[in-house]
C-alpha cells in the first residue's frame, strides 16, 4: 500500500497529448461506468476501467500507474452519461502529471454536481417526451415506436458521450496549463472543494439513513374537537430538531476515525455497517417498510 | 402452460443482457419499450410485446432510476409480464398487475447484488496497487455476471413456475422483510465508507470547517423545494467561490512574501 502514501508522481513530465483513438475508446468504455456499481464506492471501478486506456497511455512508469489506479478508485457518483466530461478533465489533469491531490478534488466536485444536471436532462425531460411520442405507436401495434424510442434516447446520448469528452479534454489541457503556476496553492484549492463537496454529500446522499422508531403514546383530540386521534412519538423527529442528517455525519465521520487513525480496511468498515444494518432491522430502529423480527413495542415507519 | 426449453435458453439469456443493460451497456435497451417486444419475439407473440412494453414504458414515467434510489424493477417485470400474458393468456392489465410482485422482488435482488459487490471493491484496490488492468477488467465481469446471472435464473424459474409463483414469492418477501430492510439500512450507510476513503486523503486540519460548512449547504439548500433538485449544483457554486478567493489569497501571500525577500536582498 506504498503508493497510497504518494502525493505526487514519480514521473512529472507532462505526457504527449492523448490520441483521439484512445479517447473514443474511453468513451465506449464509459458505458460501463456503473458494471461494478455497489453500495461503498458506487461506480468507480467502472470508472477506473474507462479511464484505463487513457491512464496507460499516460503514465508508463509502472508505480505511477498503480499510484493513479489507486486514486482513480475513490468514491465516485455521477450521472452515467455525463461521465465523460469529468473523465476529459481528470485525464488532461494526469496528463500534465498535477499533484494527486488536487486530481481527486477536482474530481469529486465535477462529478457530484454533474449527476443532478444529467438526471434533469435525460431522465425527467428527453425520456418522458420519447416515451409519450413512442409508447402508443408501440400500444398501436406499430415497430416503429421501439425502434424510434432507441434512436431517439441513444443517439442522444452517445452524442453527448463524445461531444462532453472532447470539450472537457481540450478545455481542462487549457485550463490546467495556467494552473501549474501556482500549483501547491491550487491544491489547497482544491482540497478545500472537494471536502466541501463531501460535506455535501453526506447530507444530500444520506439521509436515506434515518431512524424508524415510532412510539404510540395515547390518544388526543382531533383539530375537529370531536373525534380522538393516535398520537405517536417519531424519534427521528427528535434528532431532526437537534441536527438534520446528525446519523450520517456520525457514521462518515466514525469511518473515517476507523479508518484513519485505527488502520481499518474499507472492507471492515462494511462488515461493520451490515451488522449495524441488519441487527437494527431485527429491532426496528432503522426506517423502512419492513417487519422487524423480534416484536417491538413500537412501529416501523419509512 | 407448455414448457419449450428452446424459449426457455433464449429468455435465460435475453433476461442476462437486460440485467446488466439496466445500469451499464447502452442503458436503452433493458426499457420496457424496447425489451418487451424482444422477449414477446422469442415467446411468439411480438404484438404482445409491443401492447405490454408500450403500456408499462408509460407507467414507468416519474419511476426513473435517479439519485441512486431503486424503483422497482423493470427487467424482471417485463419479463415476467410477458410470460403471464403470453403463456398464461392474462390480460395485457391483469399481467402488469401481477408482475409487480416480481419486480418488487427484483428490487430486492439489485440491493443484494449491490451490497455484496462492494466485498469486490477490496480486489479492484489491490489489483490497482498492482497497477493490474486485468484485475479491474475481472472486476467488472465478475459482478455482471453475477447480476445477469441472478436475474437470468429467476427469469428460468418464473417460466417454468409461472403464475403459481407470485404467492410464493408473496410469502418470502413477507417473512424475510426484515432481512431485506436490515440490506437495505446498511446499503445506505456504506456510502459513508466512500465519503471516508476521500476524506481520508483531502482532509487536512485546517479544512475541518468547510466540510461543517458544505454540510449545512446542502442541508438548506436540498429543505428549501425550489432549491432542493439542483442542491448539488449550487452548493458547488458555493464552493467555488470559496475556493477561488482561498487560491487568489494564498497566491498573493506567495507573491509578496516573495517580493519582500527580494526587497530585503536589494538592500543589502
């Protein structure tokens, strides 16, 4: 785990230009961003596998490729379209060799954001209007509606695939030129956006994990003043009014203690969270639609 | 219902394409629209295909696989639809009705796929420590074919069970509900494990507020409903701008540190 420590490339002339041939097959490999999706790090091991043909091309010293497969590896989500222009910026950044650091900012801030502008384009607005012109064309009996939806929503996006990695490519080559001037300071930059993004990220992302407790205590009269109502204590509520999201902040920053100071492997830490998972399903603390196993004096809720 | 092994193989292995289709490939071609007809090509019933695939492409309107969240699941509900309405002799309704159940199901099977699949984030760091592509490539293919694998036998298994199935499955997803809510609970909180792998490396003493900082942001923002589809967006505005005027003052710092050196060897 050497190369984890490195912050810099042992190789830092920038590299030649990449060929077009290597980024169009980075973005035919860019289809596979989400082959390997799992809950810990989303998509980037699909994302390394796309950028691989770039990064070998880059990097031919065998430490600094292993150095920047590693890094490649972070936690990545973003919209599986739009990928190609945070992969067109993070590859003219390795192409100039810039600090590892400030790549891995760079990319998390790009990627981030990138996922709810894609989601907005493609799935709430050019899907739904194809699916009403197509779908009873196809209701009809008629081929064409298929056959037109396909045209329609791929052509999209292997259009926007090979139009975001060209752009990005040639505009992140410009850009980080007049970078390097100031390299350690845009680091500290950089640093500081990306850890700001990830301050985002666990409120935007995981408030999915919240708690599901929800105690019956008596009954009260209705806004109507006749008919009585339940009334029921929502733990969650409670938290809420001490700190929104205070369970994912608790756990990212848990990790990251386990992580950092106590040596844990990534590997631990998700054996750890089954656990915590599973055992609070068994007792119903955790939200969900679920039946607990164990008979608790409280009800579920989402 | 009559059992043709030759559909059988063919169903198997379409159901194999559109599971990995549905989050990678073209991500086209898993929609309803496009794979009912296929599937009612093989079953011998394209028309079929194109009523239910039209009809359910409607209904999976405002379901869209966004922001990570999980609808249930289109690949084995058009699968599933298809075989009840073709071989069964269902109503186009009554079959979307009852495929529901098995794309609820499906549901359950991508959060399992999804939970195990991070185990797999282990080989691909050390295949990257190897600076090993092969490795990340076996990555890949290992969990695809674990996902269309899986999908593929349920698909064998509805058609060769067929509507009898629903009322099994009915009964699992009852009983092991807590199990799958425990998946559920704990595929949410693994994401905090990424978040720490990055914080691990980006996070310096001195930055400890800016991640308070981005977290409120996004807090506001994503309460706030005319501001909370774009959250992500703007709290990277924000960012921005903090990070530029940090870059522009540090930068400046450097420059006139560097010119009262200078400044300092004239006099002498």
């Amino acid at each position: 785990m050497e190369s984890n420590a490195m912050t810099t490339y042992k190789d830092t002339t920038p590299a030649a230009r990449v060929d077009n041939k290597t980024l169009n097959k980075m973005v035919w490999r860019s289809m596979q961003l989400q082959a390997a999706f799992n809950y810990e790090r989303m998509q980037s091991a699909g994302w390394l596998w796309a950028m691989l043909p770039g990064l070998q091309k880059i990097h031919t010293n065998k430490d600094d490729l292993a150095a920047s497969m590693t890094h490649n590896m972070d936690f990545l989500n973003t919209h599986p379209f739009a990928v190609t222009f945070v992969m067109g910026m993070v590859l003219s950044m390795e192409q100039q060799k810039m600090d590892i650091q400030t790549i891995r900012s760079v990319r998390i801030s790009t990627a981030a954001p990138l996922g709810g502008i894609g989601d907005a384009l493609f799935w709430y607005t050019l899907i739904p209007i194809t699916a009403g012109m197509t779908a009873n064309m196809a209701i009809d009996g008629n081929m064409m509606g298929p056959i037109l939806y396909f045209i329609i929503a791929f052509g999209a996006e292997m259009a926007l695939r090979y139009g975001l990695m060209y752009w990005s490519y040639n505009l992140g080559t410009k850009a980080v030129s007049m970078m390097t001037a100031h390299a350690k300071e845009f680091t500290h930059a950089a640093s500081l956006l990306g850890v700001f993004v990830v301050g985002a990220l666990i409120s935007n992302y995981g408030g999915g994990t919240h708690l599901g407790i929800s105690i019956p205590n008596g009954q009260t009269v209705a806004e109507d003043g006749k008919t009585m109502v339940d009334v029921f204590i929502n733990i969650q509520e409670y938290l809420d009014k001490i700190l929104p999201c205070l369970i994912p902040l608790l756990f990212t920053l848990m990790c990251y203690f386990l992580i950092k100071k106590k040596n844990w492997t990534p590997t631990k830490c998700i054996g750890l969270f089954l656990v915590i998972g599973i055992v609070g399903a068994i007792f119903g603390i955790w939200g969900g639609d679920y039946t607990p196993l164990v008979p608790v004096p409280w009800n579920v809720v989402a | 219902m009559d059992f043709n092994i030759i559909e059988c193989v063919l169903l198997a292995i379409v159901t194999f394409i559109f599971a990995i289709d549905q989050f990678s490939l073209t991500e086209i071609v898993y929609r309803p629209i496009i794979a009912c007809p296929i599937i009612g090509l093989i079953l011998g019933d394209v028309n079929m295909g194109l009523i239910i695939g039209g009809t359910y492409e409607l209904m999976m309107i405002g379901n869209m696989p966004v922001g990570g969240a999980q609808p249930p699941n289109a690949v084995l509900g058009s699968v599933v639809a298809m075989i009840f309405a073709v071989k069964a002799h269902m109503d186009t309704n009554a079959a979307l009705g009852a495929c529901m159940i098995f794309a609820t199901f499906g549901q359950y099977v991508v959060t399992v796929m999804f939970t195990i699949m991070s185990g797999l984030m282990a080989k691909a760091d050390k295949a990257a420590a190897e600076a090993n592509p092969k490795g990340i490539t076996a990555v890949l293919n290992i969990s695809m074919a674990g996902l269309g694998g899986l999908f593929a036998l349920i698909a064998i298994v509805a058609y060769s069970a067929g509507v009898g199935m629903s009322d099994t499955l009915t009964e699992i997803s009852k009983n092991a509900s807590w199990f799958m809510g425990g998946l559920g609970a704990a595929g949410g909180m693994m994401r905090f494990v990424g978040f720490a792998i990055l914080l691990k490396i980006m996070l310096s003493n001195d930055l400890w507020g800016y991640l308070l900082a981005g977290f409120a942001f996004a807090l506001i923002l994503g309460n706030i409903p005319a501001t909370s589809s774009a959250a992500l967006i703007l709290v990277a505005f924000i960012g921005i701008a903090i990070a530029l005027n940090d870059f522009l003052t540090t930068s400046k710092i450097k420059e006139n540190a560097g010119s009262g050196m200078g400044g300092m060897s004239d006099g002498i």
